[in-house]
C-alpha cells in the first residue's frame, strides 16, 4: 500500500493531502497532474506512486512512465507530438516549423549567396502557450513539469516567470 493510501485512510483526503504536501518536495509532477486532472494532492501522490513509480521525495521520470498512462480519473491523457527518430527510445518530441536564412559560398556562381529552409524546433512554454491557448496541458521542461489551463501557467511559485524554458515533452489531458 502507497504511502498516500495510508494517510488517506487515516487522515481522509484533505488531511492527507495537508500531511503530505508539508512533508514533500520534488513533487512538480504531482502538483501538474493534481491542477491538470482536478483531483486532491494526495489522489495525485497516490497515481504518481503507483502509475508513475515514484518514490518519496524523489521525482518522476515522465518520459519514461508517463506515456504509457493513457487515461486517469475519468480523464483521457494524450501525449502531443512526433516519434524522435534520433531518440534511443519511442519519445515524442513536440516541435514547430521555423524558417532560417543561412548564407552560404555558392561555387557556381562565384559569391555568397542566401539560403532559405524550414527547420523543426522545440517549442519554448510562451510559444507553446500561444499556440494552444485553449485546453489543459501537463507540459515538461528541463527537470521539471507545469499545468497549463486555458493559457495560464500553474506550477511552483516562479514558473509563470521562466517563459522561455524549452519544452521536452506535452500531454493534453481531455
């Protein structure tokens, strides 16, 4: 039995979830999946324990457990993106088209001319904030994971200030 289960059923929900969110940290996951599918901390604690095999006080490697999470409290966990073909794994990297100028010395005509292309880039969090104002989104940067609501950015006490982080990873959560 997790040990959210324990202080569930001797405490209840909201007792537990006072006990353990004094008494945690590296629980950004927790707290993105607890804002993200409406549930308590302590109903979060307990799936991230048992879906996500996370101990305590340790963190959660989402790229590896979470997506094969498909659907949790009634709600549909989607992950967002293409297969990484460079990755050593099956990971989705989430990406967007962005056109670059490159000058380059052209032989055949003797000078440096400039080249036009598309080129696939990760999403920074206000890019990606722009591009999918509407919904619910668990998002993970750089050791980290934040709940985007409908554009707003709800995580730990500064996150809504580090905009410009790169995205690794998103899940639409429906």
């Amino acid at each position: 039995m997790s040990e959210a289960r324990k202080l569930i059923k001797e405490f209840g929900l909201i007792g537990a979830s006072d006990k353990l969110q004094e008494s945690e940290n590296n629980d950004c996951v927790v707290r993105a999946l607890m804002h993200t599918l409406g549930i308590t901390y302590a109903e979060s604690h307990h799936l991230c324990e048992t879906k996500l095999n996370r101990h305590p006080g340790k963190g959660v490697y989402t790229w590896l457990y979470l997506p094969k999470v498909k659907q949790a409290h009634g709600k549909k966990i989607t992950q967002m993106g293409r297969v990484d073909r460079n990755s050593h794994c099956d990971r989705k990297k989430l990406t967007r088209t962005k056109k670059t100028k490159k000058t380059m010395w052209s032989n055949a005509k003797q000078k440096f001319i400039n080249t036009r292309r598309e080129v696939q880039v990760s999403y920074k969090v206000k890019e990606f904030i722009k591009a999918f104002p509407i919904g619910t989104y668990l998002v993970t940067v750089r050791a980290h994971a934040i709940a985007i609501i409908n554009g707003k950015i709800i995580g730990n006490w500064n996150d809504d200030k580090k905009v410009n982080r790169e995205v690794f990873s998103a899940y639409k959560i429906a």
